[in-house]
C-alpha cells in the first residue's frame, strides 16, 4: 500500500463492480483486521475517514480486489497526513450538522453524516447506512435527522447534568424541502412525505 492520497474517499468509494474477484482467505482476514483497525482510529483521532470506513465495514464479510483498492487509498491517505491531528478546544454550545448521501449504496439505501462542534473542533461524529429505503434526498435528509437526535438528545441531557446551560439545539441543513418538512410538519407535507409523520 505505498504511496499517498490527497483525500480519504477514493471517488469510487460507492461504485460497486460486481465481477470483481474475491480476495483469498488469508487476504480477506487481513482486510478485515486493517479496517478493525481503521474503525478504531477514526473514533478517536482521524474522524475525516470515517465515512469510507463506515463503507469499508460493509465489505468486510466478502471483500473483492475493488474494496482492497478502497481500502489502499484510506491507508494511502493516513501515510500523506500523519502530522494532521485532532484538536478541540472547549468554548461555546453545541452545534450539529447532519447530511446524507442519497441512494449512494448497490441496494439504493442512503448513507447518515453527523457532527457536534462544541467550540473548536469535532467532539462528536457519525457516518452509518440508513436502515431503509426512501424516496428522495429530502426524505434521506430527514431520516438522517431522525436518526440523529437520539444523539443529540442524549449530548443535551448529559450537559444539562453537569451543571452546563444548553439552550434551543440548531441542526443544521442544507436541504430546503427537508427545512420546510422540519419546520411546517403536516403543513408542507403531501402524499409523497404522509408516510414519514412518525419521523
């Protein structure tokens, strides 16, 4: 795995070649034990790779040479970053943003991003497939947020007991019709979006 990358996410990181050969079995173990690895990095320091290694953890039951190649530029991409460190420093509330990828993965499910600031610097971060289907990219924007604020609640709760004002949670987002449907509920809600109440 030599060399070096520029990014952590290969641009092909969701394009799934199926005739692909599968790695050998000794191979696959090492794929499988590098991203064991990987997982355990992007929790506590180099959450930037998080998203291909939240992809990467998919592949780990049948890993193919494309998913090797995924995996050499994560690991391509550490060796051309090792001074890049995490740094967070206290300061103000707690802000989130949350995105989604719509319809990235073979199965068209679509991929949850999130952070918490909480002054400077990412405290908190996610990166997970969504567990069901849906329609648009508004709607995967709001089942993101739903999956979201479980997080988020708890992260209110837990400064509310340490003694830690925390007023009105902002989310941000960037998807306008996802804005509306946050804000309006039944009002900017159709036939399309009447299945999403409970979210």
């Amino acid at each position: 795995m030599t060399g070096m990358a520029k990014t952590p996410v290969a641009g092909h990181l969701f394009t799934t070649n199926e005739n692909c050969e599968k790695l050998s079995k000794n191979k696959a173990q090492g794929f499988h034990h590098i991203v064991a690895k990987l997982l355990y990095l992007c929790r506590n320091t180099h959450q930037d790779i998080l998203m291909a290694v939240a992809y990467l953890c998919t592949c780990v039951k049948s890993p193919n040479t494309d998913d090797y190649k995924k995996l050499m530029h994560v690991i391509q991409y550490l060796r051309g970053t090792p001074d890049l460190m995490l740094t967070i420093e206290p300061g103000e509330h707690p802000r989130w943003w949350v995105d989604s990828l719509y319809g990235v993965h073979p199965n068209m499910w679509s991929y949850s991003g999130i952070c918490m600031t909480l002054g400077k610097g990412v405290a908190y971060s996610g990166s997970n497939k969504q567990k069901l289907n849906t329609k648009s990219s508004s709607e995967a924007e709001l089942v993101a947020i739903d999956d979201a604020m479980g997080q988020v609640m708890w992260t209110r709760h837990f400064l509310a007991e340490q003694g830690q004002y925390v007023p009105t949670t902002t989310i941000y987002q960037d998807n306008k019709s996802t804005i509306l449907l946050d804000e309006n509920g039944r009002a900017s809600s159709s036939k399309r979006t009447r299945h999403l109440n409970v979210r």
